[in-house]
C-alpha cells in the first residue's frame, strides 16, 4: 500500500483546492485555478503540493480534452504551444535557484497590474487583437509559472482575454495548451526528485475530487453567458493575484 499524507489539517484544504483547479479546467472561473497549489500549500511545502497536483491535473486534462479538444482554435495553439513549452524547460533551469513563494508573487503582483489597467483604460471596442509577439512571450511566463506553481492561468489570461473568443473556444485552446504543458513537466518532476511514492498515494486518495470539479464547471460553462464568464474569469485573477502575493509576502 503506498504512503500518504495522513494530516486532517492537509485534506480540509486540498480537497476544496483539487475542486477549485477541476472547476477551473472547465473554463468557468478559469482564473481560480491558480489558487490551488497556494491552498494546499498552507499545509505542505509549495514543491510538494505542486507534485500532488500533478497527477490530478491530468487526470482533469484527460476529462477536459476528452469533452473540448475538438472546439479548441488550432491556429492559436500553434503560436503558443511551442512558446508554453520553452517555458517549462526554463522553469526547470531555474528550479531551486528562485523561491516558489517568489514567483508566485511576481505572478500575482503582475496580475494585479494587468487586471488595474483593464479598470482604468478598458480596451475599445474596436481595439485590435494582441499580436503574436505578445501571445508568444505570455504564452512562455505561463509555462515557467505553471512549471513552478500550477500558476500558468493567470499569464496566459493576459493574451487570451482580449481575443474576446466564445466561452467555449476559450476553455477548449486553454485546455489543449494546459494539458501539453502538464504532460511536459512529468519527466523534469521526477529528475528533481518530486515524484515519490507519499506524493503519488495522496494524490491517488484526492483523485475522486478531480472528475467532480471538471464535471461541476462544464455543466456551468456550457450555460453561462459570455459577460458573465469574462466577469468571473477576471474576479478570479483578482484573487488570485492578492493571495500570491499575500503569500511572498507573508
């Protein structure tokens, strides 16, 4: 039988962190999906709540494509996988030379930043689209913060918000770039040591919660009005950017 995280305290905030992140992955209240890693690590270190997780989020990534991947926009992933994945090898360059609680505050602070000039200087209705350069570099900030944290929705938010796609395109290219993103981390998490057999049976025991939370947010993104999903995808970086950085600086 593997070993487990046997700590009350631990599953009173992984479980709602496991159910946010599969939430999340639906598209709906995308921008929570950060908060995951910064929930369950008020009770383990930042590096060993990121491997718990990373076994629950492909069993989401498997859900959400297997219900999205057809609806994602392929032109777009073209610019950003290649981009999503130059962050990843980036991140683990860095691991262990910048603190997790560090770049978790850079997001967040960034975050808040983006989410402040949206308010004051919204964009015009007839503004163009972000260009490519920018969908590649946010695209690569998404890789090297998902590697570090599962921090990845927020900097890629930043180029895909003002594309203005339909909920569900949005959610499915979201989905197809995440779930390449997260499979590429699997062979760097276990050269630095973070796939063990403690971290691979909790995450076996929180795996019931991951379906829940997927099949959860796609029965609400499929209904929800676009103003209203780009309302609580841009709440949720809100959130998102305040706890990260709340937590480097604590």
């Amino acid at each position: 039988m593997l070993p487990v995280i046997t700590d009350p305290a631990f599953y009173a905030v992984a479980v709602p962190a496991v159910l946010l992140v599969g939430i999340s992955k639906s598209g709906f209240g995308a921008g929570f999906g950060a908060l995951g890693v910064p929930l369950m690590a008020l009770a383990v270190p930042v590096p060993q709540a990121a491997a718990i997780m990373l076994p629950l989020l492909a069993i989401m990534d498997g859900l959400g494509l297997k219900a999205l991947a057809r609806q994602a926009d392929a032109a777009l992933l073209r610019l950003l996988l290649p981009a999503g994945l130059a962050g990843i090898v980036l991140g683990w360059l860095l691991f262990g030379v910048l603190p997790a609680r560090a770049v978790a505050g850079l997001v967040g602070a960034i975050t808040l930043v983006f989410l402040a000039i949206r308010t004051v200087f919204p964009p015009r209705a007839d503004a163009p689209a972000p260009g490519a350069g920018s969908g590649f570099f946010f695209a690569a900030v998404s890789g090297f913060t998902s590697f570090v944290a599962h921090a990845g929705g927020p900097p890629i938010g930043f180029y895909m918000l003002p594309l203005k796609l339909p909920p569900i395109r949005f959610t499915a290219t979201l989905a197809v770039f995440f779930a390449a993103v997260n499979a590429a981390k699997w062979l760097p998490y276990g050269l630095l040591g973070l796939i063990d057999l403690t971290n691979m049976g909790t995450a076996l025991v929180l795996a019931p919660a991951a379906p829940l939370g997927v099949w959860l947010g796609l029965r609400i993104v499929r209904v929800i009005p676009q103003a209203l999903f780009y309302r609580l995808f841009s709440l949720g970086m809100l959130l998102t950017g305040i706890k990260l950085v709340w937590d480097a600086l604590r």
